[in-house]
C-alpha cells in the first residue's frame, strides 16, 4: 500500500497534504515517504530471512542522506559506484563492511579511499582493475577483499539503455576471463577473492532472465571451486521491477523462492543490490500547472518542472503515471511538458486529467533515478527535496539557488593590454 493516496478530494503523502508541502516549499520539488522506504527494504529482506544474505541498496537510485541514513539505521548495505555515493553512506551512517563498490571506471583515488576505509568487497569488472587495486592494496600494506562481476549474457527483457548482462554490454568479465581473474588472484598477496558477483539490468519483471543468471554463476563456481577456489558469497546485483503503468512485477516472495531453488545445494551467503525496488513507488514529482496552450490537435499542460528535474520520460521514453493533487470530475485530455526547449521535454502525451493553471500534479513513481539524474539544464536550479514521515514533513534538500550555480563558475581576467 503507497503512503500516496487521497483523503476525499486531497492527495496526501503519509498524513501530510501535498498542497501543504508545495506551500512551504514551492515547487518542483521531490516527496518521498519515510514509511513506504522501510517498509520496500524491510519486506524485501524479509523474503530472504531464512536465507544468509545481505541488501546492499543501490545508491545511485536515490542518494539523498536522509534516504541513506533511514537504511542504514535498519541495518542495510550498500551498493556505491563512485568515491562521491562513498562519503554519503559514510555520512549517512552506513557501516564500510557493509559496503560493495561496483562500476567499471573506478579511478586509483577511489579504490583507494574506499580501501583506506575498509568496505565489504569491490566487484571488480576487469583484468585491468584487477591488477590496479592489487598495486593499491600493496602500497597501502592490506588485502582487498574483492570478486569479480560475470556477464553471464542473458537478456533481462529491459529497455536496451538499463540491460547490462548481454556479452557485448561494458559491464563485467565473460566466463573465461572471469576464470583467469580468480587464478590469477590466487596469487595475489593483497587481493583476497571473498565473492562473485552478476548484475543483468535494471527494471526485471521477469524470472526467467534472473534464474538463468543464478545457474550461470552456480556453475562458474563449481569451476573455481574444482580449482581450489572457494567462494564465501554470490551478489546478485539489483534489478526487480516496480509497477509504473500495468506492468507485472515479480512478487517477492516469487522472486526469492525462484533464486533459492535455484542456488540448489549452494550455500554461499547471497548479496543483493535493489534500488529502484526500495524507493521507486516512495516518491513523487510535485509540479504546478504554469500554462495550458492548444497547438494543432495537442492541447499541453506546461508545467514547472522539467527533463532536468526527472530525465526518465525524455531518455527512456518510461510512462510514469501522473495525478491530481485535488481530485476533480472535469478531466480533459493533455500532454503534460516542461519549460525547457527541446521537444524530449516532456512527462506524458494525451492523458486524461483535470489540469488548469495554478493547479498541482503530481507524477509517481519517481523515488528512484529522479532527483539523482537532475541536472541545471537552462540554469534551472535543481529541485528540493522533502521527506515526510507521519503527519510531518522534512526538507531532505533545500531546493538549489542561481548564486549555488554560479559559486564554481569566473570570467576571464581583463584582457591587458599590449
Ligand atoms: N547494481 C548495479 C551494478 C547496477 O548497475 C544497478 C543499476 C543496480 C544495482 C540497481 O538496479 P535497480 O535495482 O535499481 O534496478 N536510470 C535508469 C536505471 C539505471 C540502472 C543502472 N544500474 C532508469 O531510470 O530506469
């Protein structure tokens, strides 16, 4: 149940009125519900409760440090591909063991600050890398707890721009390279091969895809086991879907069922990486109605916010579901677009909804890869954000300010003369 709903005519966030929010922070601005981001985490480590495992949340979904700090105090993980979302869980709380550091680029300062700080297990994603964080680790007299990310080229039946499990994707290590790593590793001083580790792309509502990933990486384990190479964990990265329109997410409990029969007599401790299923469906972008305006057959609802405030519709075509903040009966059809200049600027084409100037809308399911991906497209200061919890609401993040913009940017010198 979405902490979203509507009390008569009104649209609250848990028992907070949306109109109330937009008139002590304005707008745009991003609302997320404490109650819904407990209750996603905690329901999903439960489906796995007799099972030895950890939730790594996916950080770059939402990385606001109240969002962090409201997982850490419940004991999650995290999953962090940069230095950046690393000083967050740290200043959120969140405990280094806990961590694991994914992505492909990771640069010398990174491996190094997060070996300083002693995380759980880099997911190494390549040879490269590999031979790096073992000359880090060496300098820095420690072992690097680490595994290596399989691309076990199976298609997660996403949208092409979030499937990352496909052989010729950038992310991860194919079988036989991923093999040569561990025994390679074996022969490491400072590197200790703790895990192994698979992520197939983002937005799964399938099984199927998931399955074939687990029994790929089973496999490979068996191999690195029959070389003496003995594994304490399989990550299995993020993926699982959330509902936006009609799509059929996979239930939790399918979803953990399927894997541990999968894993079959395996035993190895399971590490996870949601994001978007932890805080998707716990935000929204609450939005003013600026302008309506008819062009040819189109008739448009322009409103304050915009592609630099919430990317998804313009970069992934996504349909995110958008909805009155005062419900009314006199609904009208129109395509709900932002201020910017480009024609991707736009939430949703041809929808039914009761819109005039003035009025506020509120676009779901955007908890996750929405404020994060925000950028100052057209100096447009990003947006605040609140989190309410019970009858109260927070600002997360005060809404950006044109001086803040401008902070890291001169001019040149006066041009002397000659
Ligand atoms: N682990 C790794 C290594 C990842 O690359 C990702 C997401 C996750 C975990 C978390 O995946 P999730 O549980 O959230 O599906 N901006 C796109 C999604 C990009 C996902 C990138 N990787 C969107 O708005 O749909």
């Amino acid at each position: 149940m979405s902490s979203f709903h509507y009390q008569s005519e009104d649209l609250y966030a848990e028992g907070v009125p949306l109109a109330e929010i937009a008139r002590k922070y304005g707008t745009p601005t991003y609302v997320y519900s404490r109650a819904d981001i407990e209750t996603a985490y905690l329901d999903f480590d439960q489906a796995f409760e007799d099972y030895e495992h950890l939730v790594c949340y996916s950080v770059k979904a939402n990385s606001n440090i109240a969002v962090l700090n409201i997982l850490a105090n419940l004991g999650a993980g995290f999953d962090i591909v940069s230095g950046g979302e690393l000083q967050r869980v740290l200043k959120a709380g969140g405990e280094p063991s806990k961590i694991v550091f994914s992505g492909v680029g990771k640069t010398e300062e990174e491996l190094k600050f997060a070996l300083e700080v002693g995380i759980g297990c880099f997911n190494i994603e390549s040879p490269a890398e590999l031979e790096l964080l073992q000359s880090i680790a060496q300098e820095l007299g420690v072992t690097a707890p680490a595994s290596v990310r399989v691309n076990p080229d199976v298609d997660a039946g996403t949208h092409p721009y979030i499937a990352t499990g496909l052989k010729e994707n950038k992310f991860g290590v194919s079988r036989d390279t991923a093999i040569a790593m561990y025994l390679k590793a074996k022969k490491m001083k400072h590197v200790n091969m703790v895990g192994i580790d698979c992520h197939i792309g983002s937005q799964i509502t399938e099984v199927k895809p998931i399955i074939e990933a687990v029994s790929e990486i089973t496999d490979l384990v068996d191999k690195l086991a029959s070389y003496g190479i003995m594994l304490e964990h399989i990550d299995l990265g993020g993926g699982l879907g959330i509902c936006y329109n009609d799509e059929k997410p996979i239930p939790l409990v399918d979803y953990s069922k399927a894997i541990i029969k999968a894993m079959g007599k395996h035993q190895h401790r399971l590490l996870f990486e949601p994001g978007r299923y932890i805080v998707g469906n716990a935000g929204i972008l609450l939005t003013k109605v600026q302008f309506l305006k008819k062009n040819h057959e189109n008739s448009f609802a322009i409103v304050d916010a915009a592609m630099n405030d919430l990317i998804r519709p313009a970069l992934y075509g996504s349909w995110q579901r958008i909805i009155e903040v005062k419900k009314s009966k006199k609904t009208r059809t129109l395509s709900i677009v932002g201020p910017i200049c480009e024609t991707a600027d736009f939430f949703a084409y041809g929808r039914e909804i009761a819109a005039k100037p003035g009025d506020l809308v509120a676009i779901e399911s955007a908890g996750a890869y929405g404020f994060v991906m925000s950028s100052n497209y057209n100096s447009r200061n990003r947006a605040a954000e609140i989190m309410v919890s019970g009858n109260k609401s927070y600002c997360v993040r005060k809404r950006e300010t044109i001086e803040q913009q401008l902070l890291l940017e001169s001019v040149l010198p006066a041009h002397e003369e000659a």
